[in-house]
C-alpha cells in the first residue's frame, strides 16, 4: 500500500514527467511510421514525380508546345470556365445549407443532411447519367430543349450542372459541424443590440467561420477542376469544344501522345500540390486562431 501511495506521489509530484500515452518500444513505431512512409512513397510520390519526369523528358519546348496547342487551351479554359462558375454557387449553397442547419431547428432537418451528403454515396458516372435520362434526346425535356435549341448534354451547361452536383458537398461540410461547435450566442446577442440579418452575418458569422469557408472552397474547387466521371458522361468528348484537362488527357493518351498526356497531368498534379499546400497553411491558421481564442477564455477566467 505504502509502495502505491509513492508510486501516485512521484507521478503527481511537481515537475515529474507525465507517463507516456503509449507504451510500444522504439522498433515497433519505427516499423509503423517505415510502413507508412513507404505506402506514402510507392503510392503517392513515386506517381507524382513520374508524371513530371515523362512530361519533361523529351526538353522543355516539346512540354511547352503540348500545353499550348489549341485542344489544350480549350480544355483549360473550360476547366477554368466550369470551377469559376460552379465554386461560387457551390459557395453560396453551402454558407445558406450550414446557416440553416446549424442555427435553426426545423421539419426535414435530417433529410436535408443526407441529400447533401448524397454525391458522397453516389458514382460521379452515374451522377452525369441522371443529367442524360433528364436533359438528353430521350430524356424528360429532350424534345422541348430541342425545339427550343437549348443545349444542355454535350454542352457546357451540362458539364456545369455535372460538376457542381458532385462538388456541393464540400463547403456545407466544412461549415456544418464548425457552425454547430459555435453555437448561435453571439448572432442572438448582435440580435439583441439591433443588428439586421445582414450586419450578423458580415460582422459576427463570416468572422467565425472564414477560415473553414476557404478550406472548403479550396477542396471544392480542385475537385471541380479535376472531376472525370460526371463530366465524362455528359460532355459527348467533343474536341476543342466540351473536354476538360481530365478528358483531354485520356484522349491524347488513348492516341499514345504520352508527353502531351502527361504534360497536361502535370498541370492537374501541380494543382493538386498547391492545394495541399494551401489546406496546410489555413489548417495551420485556424488551429492558432483556436488556440489564441482558448487562450484569451483562460486569461478571462
């Protein structure tokens, strides 16, 4: 009894060091971290920097002009066309669906919940054939959109609606559970000092909330830029005219073009790795934001 009582007195001595949290020896976490090091390596950075190697093999101007031929800069245009227009709406949604979720109770709460997580549980292939059995020839209004030459399917109206059906979950949520952790106190309190809805939402919410909005702008948008499936089905592969990067880099590749596929792989990977980079950066400030905050409630109390 004796030796238990020193035992709990020299752990909770002043200065004595805390017992780890895990008790594994060295050679067991150094064959984790080695396994997981060495998955990140054969599947993640072995891909990486052989997509830029076979662009840049055959010298800089071969990989230049491939980037720059007509085909190429229409699918990057489009690219560009498509996030432009899909993020912002994507946006707007996302900020309304997590305001409503988060700060108000009402009927079909939990039914809104799963329809936004529906893209997540749904193929991007078969997402694009629900646009083709709604809009195309044989669909619902194919024969009034024809009579009428409106091009959805086979268009870029139709690589929009794709692209934003498989992207619209991101920013919701991202906003959702961040919203829900703050509670509604500070938007009643503007309420109760006279501010309008708009005054609340401009000077107390968006405060709040900026740094999970552009972290889930910024996963919606390079899924956006970088979708496949969706897109594949309903832009009719038309060149110069309805592919994007992904769909232009299958097809120059199906024609063994190897460095203009991989030149415009590449430009998708550099995508992919300034969107790491930016995640990193507003993860880094939103957990010093967080920090700073629990630091400012202590030094209240």
């Amino acid at each position: 009894m004796s030796g238990a009582t020193s035992t709990l007195t020299a752990h909770s001595a002043p200065g004595a060091r805390a017992p780890s949290a895990t008790t594994e020896p060295f050679i067991v976490r150094a064959i984790l971290i080695g396994i997981a090091l060495l998955f990140l390596g054969l599947f993640l950075f072995v891909p990486l920097i052989s997509v830029f190697y076979e662009a840049l093999k055959k010298g800089f101007d071969v990989y230049w002009a491939a980037l720059i031929e007509p085909d190429a800069v229409s699918a990057i245009k489009l690219t560009l066309l498509t996030a432009a227009i899909a993020v912002p709406l994507n946006l707007v949604f996302g900020v309304a669906a997590a305001w409503a979720i988060a700060k108000f109770q009402f009927r079909g709460k939990q039914f809104l919940i799963t329809l936004i997580d529906l893209p997540f549980s749904v193929s991007p292939v078969i997402a694009g054939l629900i646009y083709v059995l709604i809009f195309g020839a044989q669909g619902w209004f194919g024969t009034y959109l024809q009579d009428n030459d409106i091009k959805i399917i086979f268009a870029v109206p139709g690589i929009v609606l794709a692209t934003i059906f498989v992207t619209f979950p991101f920013v919701a949520r991202e906003l959702i559970p961040l919203m829900e952790a703050q509670g509604s106190e500070e938007e009643e309190a503007a309420r109760v000092l006279g501010a309008n809805g708009f005054q609340i939402f401009w000077n107390v919410t968006l405060p709040n909330i900026k740094w999970g909005l552009l972290y889930g702008v910024i996963l919606c948008n390079a899924r956006a830029m970088g979708e496949f499936g969706a897109v594949s089905v309903v832009s009719g592969h038309i060149r110069g005219l309805t592919n994007t990067l992904p769909l232009h880099v299958e097809i120059v590749y199906n024609e063994y073009n190897f460095t203009a596929a991989f030149a415009t792989a590449s430009l998708l990977a550099l995508l992919a790795l300034v969107t790491l980079v930016l995640k990193s950066v507003v993860e880094w400030r939103s957990a010093r934001v967080i920090d700073a905050d629990a630091a400012t409630e202590n030094v209240q109390k």
